[in-house]
C-alpha cells in the first residue's frame, strides 16, 4: 500500500478547486479529526443501526478481502471482521494520524491479526491487491475531492463487487428543507464537509451502477449502494466456455 500524496499533485476533478485549496482541505481534516478523535467515543453509536445495516448490505463472505475508507477509530471492524472471519483480510484507510491510532488501538486490543490500518488520503493511496467490497460511512463527504476519491476505490475493487457508502447531506425534505442551508453550515463546521461535491453524484460518474436504498432522519443520512459491473475486456479475459 502507498500513500501518493507527497508526491505528484493529486489529479483534482472538482473544477471549483486547485491543487492548494484541495491541500488545505486535507490539512484541515487532519486538525479536525485529531482533535474529535478524542471525543469519537461519546458518539460513535449513535449511526450504529445504520452501519450495521450498510455493512449488511455489502453481501459478505467468509475469506472476503475488504476497504474501508476513512474508518475514523475503527467503528466498523468488528461487525466487518465478524463476517469475513479470521480468514478476512479488512485494510483501513484514514488520514488523521490521531484517529489511525485509535483504530489500531482497537485492533490491538482485539488481537485481530488480519485488519490493517494505514494513514493514508483516500484520494491517493494506492492498494498492492483487489478488494472484494468497500464501505465508507460518513466519510466520503468530507474528503476535499469526492470523485476522486470514488474513482480509488473503483480501481481497487475486483470486477463485479460493492461500494456501500453511509454518509449525510444537508438534505432534509418538505419544510425542513428550510433547515438545509444551517445544516449545511453545521457539517462544514463540525466535520469539514464538502459542500461542493454530491457523494451520490460522484459515485455515478465513476461506478456503473449507483442506487440509495435507505434514507433516514428526514433524508438527512442515506445508503448509496455502488455496483462496479465487469467490462466486456474482463468478460473476455475470463474465457469462451458460456
Ligand atoms: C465522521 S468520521 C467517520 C469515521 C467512521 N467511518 C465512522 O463511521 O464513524 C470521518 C473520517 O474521515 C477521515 N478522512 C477525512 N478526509 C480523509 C481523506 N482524504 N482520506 C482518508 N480519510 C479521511 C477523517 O480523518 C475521519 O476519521
């Protein structure tokens, strides 16, 4: 696994942002969720039912290889590792050293000898094997690049497997709607969210089939499930037998 970040500029896809401000989105992160990480605990159940059910959704298997994105202190790894068992492989991703230190933390005091974490930028780091299925939960709407990081996890994903992705959105609908803009305003300072990309919209530009199949708190939180679909060169890699 490696991180490209300190190397060349990350190719930004968002046309409203250079290679400086995508940089200081990162380092802004990085301040921010260092310092929530010591506070993550308070909290971290209450999107429980909700990453139970994006986890579920994955559809794994025993022996699966999975990403998880932006894991924060390790929130997901024991719901994940009880599906992949011993015989798993899980690699964490996330870019606060604070909070990669939690996750490890976690990881120690389980003994889990198959879950890896590394600080890394999901809009950069690069992985040396295939993941069978990926999750993000409230993460990918706060990377500074969302398309970006979408289109890393595509490239790390086997042919036919998942993208689950748990996040929120200032989306609140009917007369609430009237809350988004101080919703918004909420996330950015809370979180460090992007308000200038969709998490939805950028996983359909890169994967070929996106669908949000629950929404919860008055469309506040969502699940957006991202299929990556063989192409016809993998299709003809795999043989003439059908
Ligand atoms: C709201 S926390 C979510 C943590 C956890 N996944 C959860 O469900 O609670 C967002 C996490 O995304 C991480 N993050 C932000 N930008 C990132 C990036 N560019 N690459 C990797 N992780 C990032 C933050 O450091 C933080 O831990």
């Amino acid at each position: 696994m490696s991180d490209a970040s300190s190397g060349d500029e990350p190719s930004i896809r968002s046309e409203t942002m250079n290679a400086g401000a995508y940089e200081s989105h990162l380092a802004r992160s990085r301040r921010m969720w260092n310092r929530w990480s010591d506070w993550y605990g308070l909290s971290e159940s209450d999107f429980e039912p909700m990453r139970e059910e994006a986890i579920s959704r994955l559809g794994l298997g025993s022996g699966d290889r999975v990403l998880d994105i932006g894991c924060g202190p390790g929130v997901n790894f024991a719901s994940v590792r009880d599906e992949i068992g011993a015989d798993g492989e899980l690699v964490a991703v996330d870019y606060s050293p604070e909070m990669v230190s939690k996750a490890r933390d976690r990881v120690a005091e389980h003994g889990w000898d198959n879950v890896e974490v590394a600080c890394a930028d999901a809009g950069t780091v690069t992985f040396d094997e295939p993941f069978d299925a990926a999750i993000a939960t409230l993460s990918m709407s706060v990377m500074p690049d969302i398309e970006l990081a979408a289109e890393t996890v595509y490239r790390s994903l086997t042919p036919e497997s998942r993208f689950v992705v748990f996040d929120v959105r200032a989306g609140l609908g009917g007369a609430l709607g009237l809350l988004n803009p101080a919703v918004e305003l909420f996330l950015r300072w809370y979180a460090n969210w992007n308000p200038d990309d969709d998490v939805v919209e950028s996983l359909t530009a890169v994967f070929e089939s996106v669908e949000v199949v629950e929404t919860y708190m008055a469309g506040f939180a969502y699940t957006a499930m991202a299929e990556k679909r063989p192409t016809a060169t993998d299709e003809s890699a795999a043989g003439c037998n059908s």
